[in-house]
C-alpha cells in the first residue's frame, strides 16, 4: 500500500504469513508486528474499494 501527501511517499508492505508490516519512508525502514485480526478489515476496505485481494495460498 502507498499514501502520498505533497512529496513524500510512505510504503507499507503487509504480510498476514509472516504477521508483519514493513514501512519503507526515504531511506527509514521500520517492521512491526501486525494483528491477525487487522486481515479482515483490510480486505473489507480493499473489496469496498474495488481493488482485487491477492489469492491465499492457504484457501
């Protein structure tokens, strides 16, 4: 996922396998743990918002 405000560019990569969140900013790398509890919301917003969802390796 990628937001931009004026010309600055955050980049988060979310992975539900691994539980993590990479947030690429400029040359700042951050991972983070996320919650597998996030996965559905995210794929609620993503499918309200037409935007296709990855297949799953494990359905």
């Amino acid at each position: 996922m990628r937001a931009r405000r004026g010309t600055e560019t955050v980049d988060l990569l979310i992975c539900y396998e691994c539980n993590s969140v990479v947030v690429l900013h400029g040359k700042e790398t951050l991972k983070v743990k996320v919650s597998l509890s996030s996965k559905a919301v995210l794929n609620k917003l993503l499918t309200d918002a037409g935007i296709p969802l990855a297949p799953s390796k494990h359905e």
